[in-house]
C-alpha cells in the first residue's frame, strides 16, 4: 500500500545536518495495523507525518497506493491524503465551535458530499459508535474519551484506507485507552481499514500486528506478533 | 456550504465577544460616516442632473472688470435675450425669466378678507420657451397656451395646493391670484413640482408680456438698457451640439460691442460667459438664483477624504484584530487542512465571516446614521433624509459599501489565517511561524497610518478652533456687544415714517443711543467708489469702501478717532472721516495731516469732498479680507438711509431689560410698517454668521477627530492584546527572574508607544502644510504654533497608553505559573 525507501529529514543547524528520520525504508501493507514505538525525540511523530504526507522529507522516495507522492505537488497531495488517509490526534484537534455532528461531518463538505449522503453516513457512524446522542453537544462538553471517538469517527466517516494515530490514548487513562485501543483492533480486523499508530506504551502496542522501533531517527527492530 | 459558513461565523463571533464588539464598533462607525456622509454628497452632486440634453444648457452670465477689480454677475442686460433670439445662430432654444422676491400674493376669495401670502420667494416672469427647455410634466392647462398673454400664471402642483388647497388642478385653472395688490393674474396652468434635486424652485410662473402692461415691472426689467444689469435677469440657453462653448461666447460678446459700443474714458471691462448647467450649484461667483443656496466643491471633496479615512481607520481595526487574534484559529485551520480542506475553502470562510460582522455593522450604521443627520442638521440641508427604501440609489450604496468593506477588511486576514501549515500549527508552533515578521511589519505599519489620520484631525480641530476663537476675540476695531440693527421695509417706506420711528426708538428707556445709516461696520456686502486724490504732484486713485452713518454711528460702535472731529448734523455726503489705512496709501505721515484735505468722488458736479476726521482701523468684514481704505460719511441723498443702529444700555443682573426693548421695538414697528414683518439682528451674531462654515467645519472635525481617535485606540488595543499574548512565556520567565510590574508594563508599552511617537513625527510636516494652505483663506490669521503639534502627540500619547495599560497591567500581574505551565 505505501513504501518509504532510503527517507531522511534533517535540519541545517550551521554546517551540520541534524538528522531527525536517518535512511528509513519501510513497506506497510494493506490491513496491517503498526504500532510504531521509540523514545522521546526518536522521531515518531515526524515518520507518520511524512507518511500522512503533512510533512515532506528531505531526502528519499515515497509511494502511496501505486504513485510517487515525492514527485506531486503540494494540491494532488492534499487530495490523494483526503481520499485515502483518516487522522487521529493525541490531543484529538476537534474544532471547538462545531457540535459533535458538525465535527464528524466536516471532512465530508470537503469532499464534496451531497448533504442528504452527509445525513445518511454521520448517522450510520453515529449509530456504529453509540454516540447518537451526543451529537448536539460541543467537544467541551464531552470528557476525554468520549472526544477520541468522536475524533475516530470523524477521521473513519469518509472511509478511508489507512488511519494515522499519532499517540491516541495519550491523553486518556487506562480504561478510556483500553476502549479505544478495542476499537482499532475490530476496525482492523472486520472493516479491514489499514492503521499505523505511534504509542509510548507496550501494552497499545500490541493490539498491532507489528511493532516498529525508532532510535534516533533510524529503524532499530521491525517484529511481526 | 454556506449554510455551514455562516453558522460557525456566528458562533465565532459569539465567542469572542469583546473582539467582535470592538470590530463592529470600528466598522459602523466609519460606514456610518461613510452613509451620512454619501447622502450630504450625493444631495449636492445630484442637482439639475435630469433635465433632457443638460449638457448643452448653459447660462449666460456677465463679467466685469473696473480698473482691474473683477467683479461677476449671474444675470444678463435687459435686452440681450431679446438680441438672441433675432441675431445668434447655434442657440437651439433661449429661454429668459426674470426673478421676483418677495412679492405678495392675495387670493381673493369673494370675502372682505381674502387670503394673504406675504413674501413670496419663487416668483418668476417667464414665457413658454422657459417650459420648452426645461420640461416639466403638464397637469393642468398647456405649454402652447399657458404664457402667451399677459395676466397669467402657472403654478407648481405644490404653490397650487397652498394657494387652493381644496380645489382640483383643474378647478383651479381660471382662479385668480393677486400678486402685489395689483398683478391679477390668471392661473393658466399647473405643473408637477420636480421630484429631483434642483436649483429650480420656481413655483409662481407669470407671463413674461405681464412686465409690458405693468409700470414698475416694465422699469425695473428695463429691455432697452445695455448698460445695467440684474441678477434677476436671467437668461438659459440651448446650444446646438455642432458649436462650441468658445463660438457662442465669441458672439454674444460681439452683440454687446454692437448694441453697446466702448467709450474712449471708460476703463471698465464687461463680457458675457457661458455657464454651464453642472456648474449652477457649485459657483460662489455667481451663486444659483437670488434665493438660492450653492454648495462648494472643495468642502464636498474634504468631507468625501474623511469618510474614506474614517472608513479606512475602520478597516484598519479589523486587519489588526484579526491577525492579531490569529493563533487563536489556527487549529481549527490545522484541522480544517487535514480534513482536507483546500486553501480557497478557507479564504472563502474567512471571508464571509467578514461579512458577516460588516453586515452587522451596516445594520448599526442604519440605524445609527439618521441621528447623526440630526446632529448636523442646522447646516446640512432638510432635504437630506435618510429614507432607505426611497432612495435606490442609497441601497445601491450600502450594498457597494459592505461588499468593498468586507473584501478590504478581510482579505489580508483570510489569506493569513489559510497560509498556516496543518503541521506547525498541530505541533503548537504556530508563534514561531515564519509569517511572524512579516505579519507584525505589516501590523505596525498600518498602527502608524491610523495614528498619522488620527492626529491630523486632531491637529486640524485644534487649528480651526483656535482660528475661530481668535476671530470672535480679536480687537476689530469696534464694539459688537448690546447693539442691534433693524432695517426698515425697501418699499412703501417714507422719510416721514423713519423720522418718527427713529423719534420712538429714542423715547425706549433701555436704548443709550440710535444711528440711522446702512451698513453695521462690519458686513457681508459692500458699497465702494474709484476716487483720486491729488496731493499737489501725482494722483493717487483707489478704491474707497463706503459706510454710511450719522453723527451717532461711531459712538454706538465705539470706533476711535484719531484726529478732526466726529459728523455731526449739519454735514452731508460732502464731508467724509476715512480710517487710517487710506490715509497711509494717501501718504499722510500722521493723521493730522490728512484733516482738510479734498477727495475727488468722482461725482458728477465734480465737488470735492472733505476729509474732517480719521478714525483707527477696523475690519471692514470677516477676517478673510485684509483692511482697505474706507469712510464713513452722510448717506446721499439719492440713497436709502433705511438701517437702525440701536445701542443697548447694559443689562442688570436680573436681566430682561433687552427683551423688553425688543418688545417695545416690536410694537413700535407694527404701529408704523404694518404690513411687514420685525426683523432685527444683534451685531455680535452678525459677525459669528462669518465664520459659520469654519464653525461647521469645526464640528464636523471635532467628530471625525473623535470617531478616529477611538478607532485608532481600539486598533492599539489589538496590538497589545497581539504582543502580550505572543511575549506571553517571555513576561512569565522575566518575572520569574524578578522584574516588577511597572518593568514590565514600560517593556511592553515602550515599543507600542514608539508607533504613536513615530506617527506624530509623519504627520507634523503633512499638518503644516495642509494648515497653511487652509489658513491662506485668511487675510489676518492666528499662528500655527507650535503647541498645536504638542498638544496633539501628547494627547494621542496619553490616549495611547491609558488603553495599552489595561492590557499590559494584566500581563504583568498576571502568575507566571500559569504561562510556563503550557510547555
């Protein structure tokens, strides 16, 4: 589905380049689910926005679904990742002054969605996620868990191939993280949604079907569970 | 889609209240200004501007020059449109009427009683070539017919109304009206008032051939003299399109050398000119009619550069404020872009969140603007109403306006706030972001525009005021306080009748003093002669402004002699008292010198007359006009002497003693004028009247200055909301490491303070000039003093940092835990 080949990002600090991804090669198939790991700094974060196309490297090669994203331009980037990629953020971005509804809703005004379609699919991922009734209430209404679904929904109604999390359950506690990690794991499996996400810890890591070490910049182990 | 916009706009701006107050505020103010300001503009560019081939209307007007003095006249000799019609080619129509004032009009009514109208204002003679030029829609009687034979009159639909107010316009037709007690005129036929502006106001058309069968009328048209000339006499001509302006001068001016050929001794100069119908409205040379009012251009176009800067303060507010409140959105822009959101997407939404908040303030502005029309009523004219859904035109307008005013105001921000990278923004970097330079230049930069616009209203209001107050406060050479002057009616008023009103006016306790002449020392018009004196070796010719008075006249206005005696009842015309200037031009080294000393009048009988006494100098008018030779003397015999001066003996505490004379004055008047109406005017008001239009101008001023000056200061606030959040982590380590509020409060106001002072040192030179160029209508003028310019920075400063110190304040005192917290 997306391959990463020889992928370096650095910074120019005086005369010296200050490597944040180091030569990193990687193939992610379809209905893989990778949980990428590494400490602080180890460059994580900055490997998935390279892969959800948010960021451009410095150096190397970049496919998605057959085509050669390092030589698009900024405007067909932008809509092969509205096409294809879901987000999901740590500190879950759902934009303040819209409802529940209207959060879910968005990506497909993007998209070009006729408004009774918009109806049909917010109401089926609603219902799917058992939040119906909430989709009145603004996020500063809802507690931290409930904000994640609604940022998952939102990054799965336009039913896109592969979801980016970057560290979703970090700001949740176990339980909260617990659900949600459950819910990867079934989209994964019965939907077949491809999902690449960052984590800091073990045990999220394990609902993936392959864990990714990042040191440095550079990909120390890749292990299949 | 919009839907959707226009439901997170509304959110938006309910959640950030205090910026969306304050740009709503910024905005209505300045398209309040803009509307009011469109209204007074539109009323007086709008005039005449609907009459069938315009273009080719023009008015023939008359020039003069004597000995170099030019002086214009908005009418033409009696005959010359008589001369017209018979020997020009290229005049497609010519159509000349005569304009009457206050004429009587009587509707007689079968009854001993019938109703009266004194003092009739549009009163006209003219023919049906007046209705063939400018046409008027017909509701009774017709073009053909209507003004061909003396003793008939067309009336306006709505003169009509007055006259007959329960008749149809087809009974009125065949009634009579009865101008002057002895004009019986036939009302032949009416026509629509015209709904458009115009300087047209004619009501009460009467026949052109009534002057032949009326004596005075016939006398005072006088169709056979070339020489004289009326601004009643008014003549409108058609010019064909294929000839142009210069040709049809060119023989209009041979007509006159024809039917009045030059003397060899005459060293004045007449033309005539075409005036072309656009210009009717805006000429002060000429004015429009005897009656009627004209606007000046250059006050129009100022007015037009204060709005566009009010407007543009406004503006100003907004990009401020919006980029300033930028980091603020920028997540949901992160979002946004993520979601797949295209650039244009997000300007689209930015921009009709923008006009959402503008059509919020033009809602304001509607309602806002009719009272402020009523602010300014006393001199914006009460045909300017604020109707909106009977002026298109206006509509039109506001709809212009908020489309302009959005996409100005919003434009910069839209592309601002899309410009952010979803990343930088996600990671919380949006601060450092490279836009922050640029931003905060552009930011600042236009801080320094509203400042530089702020302070010269300021610096312009200060001005004007102090040239006002200098004005009224200056030594003019005489007393204006507790005087008042009456003038006696110009028809059916008798010698006898003065002499006994002048006998009762002395007999009023409260009167100190009565002078019988015409002018008060200082007044609008003027009454001069060429004279020469001869001092043994050259002549000396000038100019010589004329006032006329009594022996009474420099007592009551308390005008110093400086040598010779006062007049005193036994003098006539032939002795004269002349201020010091003319003696100065004459060459007289002292003002004694100049006492026995012969003018030549330029009289007829060739006597010479004498100079008995100079008196010191005084302005003669406003302060516009420089002091030129002038002397007070007896009327001549020739002349009405109909003006009273009356001195008022000063008012006791408990007051009241004026406004009992004035009573007395009035039953007095009645006694001896019966049929018209007590007038009086006091002097020092008279002379107020000067200075009416700096007195507008101050006005106005005062509020653009205000309005500016509260915008500006909310722009500021902006900037400061801006900075403190931005420097929100720096004031937290700097307190952290010991500083004091008031450190930091200066570390915070100093570079926000700088903009205002730089503004100050753009807009000296500017204001300089500008005043300058405004002060040269000013013949004697209060200097541009420095203090202007200080008090104005100094005030902005002030103004400046009362408003930068309820941002910075907080940001100083605020805990310094919390805004390291973040991190």
């Amino acid at each position: 589905m997306l391959s990463l080949q020889h992928v370096s990002k650095y910074y120019q600090v005086g005369g010296n380049k200050n490597f944040v991804l180091n030569d990193i090669s990687l193939d992610v198939d379809e209905g893989e689910f990778i949980s990428i790991m590494g400490p602080s700094g180890s460059g994580k974060s900055t490997l998935l926005n390279v892969i959800g196309m948010l960021d451009a490297p410095s150096e190397g090669y970049h496919y998605f679904v057959g085509q050669a994203v390092h030589q698009l331009k900024e405007k067909q980037r932008s809509a092969l990742y509205k096409q294809y990629i879901g987000f999901v953020f740590q500190a879950y971005h759902l934009i303040d002054e819209l409802t529940v509804y209207e959060n879910i809703e968005t990506p497909l005004i993007y998209q070009d969605f006729k408004g009774s379609e918009r109806k049909a699919m917010v109401a089926d991922i609603l219902d799917k996620f058992q939040i119906v009734g909430k989709k009145d209430l603004f996020p500063s209404q809802l507690s931290g868990g409930q904000q994640q679904l609604v940022g998952i929904a939102r990054a799965l109604i336009a039913k896109p191939k592969l979801i980016l999390a970057d560290e979703p359950t970090g700001n949740l506690n176990s339980k909260q993280g617990d659900e949600i990690m459950q819910l990867f794991r079934k989209l994964n499996k019965e939907d077949g949604v491809t999902i690449i996400q960052v984590t800091h810890s073990e045990k999220n890591a394990e609902y993936g079907s392959r864990i990714i070490n990042l040191l440095d910049g550079k990909i120390e182990s890749s292990k299949n569970i | 889609m919009i839907k959707n916009y226009l439901k997170l706009s509304i959110r938006n701006i309910w959640k950030h209240k205090v910026f969306s107050i304050i740009n709503i505020v910024g905005l209505s103010i300045g398209i309040s200004a803009a509307l009011v300001i469109y209204l007074i503009v539109h009323h007086d560019f709008t005039f005449d501007q609907f009459h069938k081939d315009g273009d080719r209307i023009y008015r023939v007007v008359s020039n003069y020059s004597f000995s170099g003095d030019p002086s214009y006249n908005s009418g033409v000799c009696g005959p010359l449109p008589a001369a017209v019609k018979n020997e020009m080619t290229g005049i497609e129509s010519a159509a000349p009427f005569y304009t009457l004032n206050d004429f009587n009009a009587i509707i007689p009514n079968g009854s001993k009683t019938p109703t009266k109208f004194k003092k009739q204002q549009d009163v006209v003679l003219a023919d049906a070539s007046y209705f063939k030029l400018f046409e008027y829609q017909w509701l009774a009687g017709s073009i053909k017919s209507a003004l061909n034979a003396p003793y008939q009159v067309v009336l306006t639909s709505d003169k009509a109304k007055v006259y007959f107010p329960l008749l149809t316009f087809e009974q009125i037709i065949g009634k009579q009206v009865v101008y002057e007690d002895t004009i019986k005129a036939t009302v032949s036929g009416i026509v629509q008032k015209p709904i458009e502006n115009t300087d047209f106001q004619f009501s009460d058309f009467i026949s052109y051939s009534t002057a032949n069968s009326v004596k005075d009328l016939k006398e005072q048209i006088s169709l056979d003299e070339w020489r004289s000339t009326s601004s009643s006499s008014q003549l409108f001509v058609k010019i064909s399109a294929k000839l142009s302006v210069a040709n049809i001068e060119q023989q209009l001016n041979a007509l006159l050398k024809k039917h009045n050929p030059k003397k060899a001794d005459d060293n004045s100069k007449s033309s005539f000119q075409l005036q072309a119908l656009s210009d009717l409205h805006f000429n002060e040379k000429y004015g429009s009619f005897d009656s009627g009012t004209i606007a000046n251009k250059s006050t129009l176009y100022g007015l037009l550069t204060v709005a566009t800067f009010i407007l543009v303060l406004g503006c100003i507010n907004f990009i401020n404020l919006t980029t300033a409140q930028a980091s603020q959105r920028a997540k949901e822009i992160g979002v946004r872009k993520t979601m797949g959101s295209t650039r244009m997407q997000l300007i689209s939404q930015f921009l009709s969140e923008t006009f959402l908040i503008t059509s919020l303030a033009v809602i304001v502005a509607i309602v806002v603007s009719p009272f402020i029309l009523k602010l300014f009523a006393d001199f914006v004219s009460k045909d300017i109403k604020f109707d909106l859904f009977g002026q298109p035109s206006l509509m039109v307008f506001i709809l212009l306006l908020t489309i302009i005013v959005s996409f100005v105001s919003g434009f910069y921000p839209a592309l601002v706030l899309s410009s952010f990278k979803p990343i930088s923004v996600l990671k919380n970097q949006i601060t450092s972001g490279s836009n922050k330079t640029r931003n905060a230049w552009l930011r600042k930069s236009l801080t320094v525009t509203q400042f530089v616009i702020a302070q010269f209203f300021i610096m312009a209001t200060l001005l004007i005021s102090k040239q006002i107050y200098y004005a009224l406060h200056k030594d003019l050479g005489f007393k204006k306080d507790g005087i008042l002057s009456i003038t006696t009616p110009f028809k059916n008023n008798t010698a006898g009748k003065k002499q006994v009103f002048l006998n009762q006016l002395r007999a009023i306790p409260q009167i100190e003093l009565v002078s019988v002449g015409g002018e008060p020392p200082s007044s609008s018009g003027t009454h001069s002669r060429s004279v020469s004196y001869t001092d043994g070796k050259k002549e000396i010719k000038t100019d010589l402004e004329l006032k006329m008075g009594d022996e009474n006249y420099l007592n009551i206005y308390k005008i110093k002699l400086l040598a010779g005696r006062n007049l005193n009842p036994s003098d006539t015309a032939m002795q004269l008292i002349i201020n010091q200037n003319y003696a100065k031009v004459l060459g007289f080294k002292t003002p004694q010198d100049a006492i026995g000393k012969y003018i030549n009048m330029g009289k007829v009988d060739k006597v010479n007359s004498e100079i008995i006494g100079v008196a010191h100098d005084f302005y003669p008018k406003s302060l516009r006009s420089p002091i030129k030779p002038l002397a007070i003397t007896y009327h001549e015999k020739a002349f009405n002497n109909n003006t009273f001066h009356i001195a008022l003996k000063p008012e006791t505490a408990g007051g009241g003693e004026w406004k009992a004379a004035i009573a007395s004055m009035q039953s007095l008047w009645k006694g001896i004028y019966p049929n018209d109406d007590f007038e009086y005017q006091f002097f020092d008001e008279r002379i107020a009247k000067f200075y009416e239009e700096e007195q507008h101008i101050s006005k106005l001023l005062t509020w653009a200055t205000g309005l500016s000056i509260l915008i500006s200061c909310l722009g500021l606030l902006g900037l400061a909301i801006y900075t403190t959040n931005l420097r929100t982590k720096e004031i937290g380590v700097r307190k952290v490491l010991g500083a004091s509020v008031s450190q930091i409060v200066r570390l915070l106001s100093t570079e926000l303070l700088m903009l205002v002072i730089l503004a100050l040192v753009i807009v000296t030179p500017i204001a300089w000039y500008a005043m300058n160029k405004w002060m040269q209508n000013f013949a004697d003028k209060t200097p541009i003093s420095w203090w202007i310019f200080a008090l104005s920075g100094v005030g902005m400063l002030i103004a400046a940092f009362v408003t930068l110190s309820s941002q910075t304040v907080k940001a100083a005192i605020s805990n310094p835990v919390k805004s390291l917290r973040s991190e």
